[in-house]
C-alpha cells in the first residue's frame, strides 16, 4: 500500500481528538443504522431476527436512543471543538468551502469523461472530503433535530399538526439511510478501496500518512509542509 510504505517518512494526517471524534461517531451512525432499519423494515426476517438478539422492541428502542444521544453529544463536542480549539479552528479553515472547489470539482469531472488534460492538484483536503464534511454535518444535524421531535412525540404534537410529524419521521428515516449510503459506498471507496491506499488507509488508526503517498494525492499539502521544514 502506497498510503504506508517503510522507509518513507510519516506525516500526521489526522491529531488524536480527530481520530476520537471519528471513532465515536462511526460506532454511534452503525448502531443508529442498524437498530433505525429493524424499524422501517420491522417485517423482514432480518429484523425480526435481531430485534429478539437485543431482546425485543423495547431494547431496541433503548440502544437506538443511547447510540442518538452519544451522536449528539459528539456532535456538540465536534462543533466546539472546531470553533473554540486551535486545532480545530485550523482544520476548520481547511474544510470552508471555496469557489476554487467546485472550479475543481469540474476539472476532475472534465478530466475523468476525458475532456480535460490535467487532473486538480489538492490541498490537505480536496472537494471530495470537503462535500463528505458538510454533507455528513447537516445531515446528522437534521436526523437529531428530527429523531428529538419524534421521542417527544406528545410533546411536538402540541405544537405541530399531524401531518408535520408524518413527515418528520420520513425525513428522519431517509436521511438516517442517504448518511449510511454515503459513508458506506462513497467514503469507504475514497478512504479505503481506492487504488492508492488498498486495502486500507490506516490514518484513521494511526493518524499517520506516507509522505510519499501525501506528494502523490495531496501534492499542494506536500509542498506546504516541505515549506515549513516538516518533510
């Protein structure tokens, strides 16, 4: 694997609090996916299998809240983090959205349908991580705004009519199921199955890269940290 070949420097791709935050967050979506599907498809056989495994309705119903919570929480935790801590106020600015992403994200698309002669040179983070970023942060702030309107069903239903809480809980869901769809085939692939770091990018782990994998696929982040005297 390229992403980790001996003798090559390393460089950190990701601090400990990253990979904390990264940790929780992948357990408590997997658990929410899970426990959330025996719901929508309660009559598959499937879900009815793991449903008794938890124990019945009421246990998952138990597990899915307490996996919500800890997303929540990590969630607040992750907004505070990058908007208060040095560290985070730095990876911050390397996640704002720009114009020259989606300058971008036009390049790579010319240059994959074979109508461009360059491939994009990126930064520490290229359009791809960025759309995951935000896309994964509305989405999971919206299943939380969502699935707390539905615990508190009684309570909403002072204050909403019938037919809002019907589609609050389609929203939940769908969304609960395009964040699965997401992480699971187009972050996996990037992260993971792509050619420069199969079988895996042990970043997440170790929170070291290759620094020759970084001048290959990061080229402007190499060049960056060469700059400072890092590599």
């Amino acid at each position: 694997m390229r992403g980790e070949s001996r003798g090559s420097p390393q460089v950190i791709r990701m601090s400990f609090m990253f990979r904390v935050q990264h940790l929780l967050m992948m357990v408590s979506l997997l658990v929410l996916a899970v426990t959330g599907f025996e719901l929508m498809y309660h009559e598959n056989a499937v879900s009815r299998f793991l449903i008794e495994l938890e124990g019945g309705v009421l246990n998952r119903g138990i597990i899915h809240r307490v996996a919500a919570v800890a997303l929540m929480a990590q969630l607040v935790f992750h907004a505070f983090y990058m908007l208060i801590s040095r560290a985070g106020k730095r990876e911050l600015r390397e996640f704002l959205l720009t114009g020259k992403d989606f300058q971008e994200f036009l390049q790579a698309t010319r240059y994959n349908l074979g109508l461009g002669a360059e491939y994009p040179r990126f930064g520490k983070y290229g359009y791809k991580e960025k759309f995951q970023y935000w896309g994964a942060t509305i989405g999971i702030f919206l299943i939380s705004l969502t699935g707390i309107a539905l615990w508190a069903e009684e309570f909403s239903m002072r204050f909403l009519p019938k037919f809002m809480l019907d589609l609050t809980l389609v929203i939940h869901g769908y969304q609960g199921l395009l964040i699965f769809v997401i992480l699971l085939l187009w972050h996996l692939y990037i992260v993971h199955l792509h050619p420069s770091v199969f079988p895996m990018n042990r970043a997440w782990i170790t929170g070291m890269v290759d620094a020759e994998w970084l001048r290959e696929e990061r080229p402007l982040e190499y060049e960056k940290l060469k700059g400072e005297g890092v590599l």
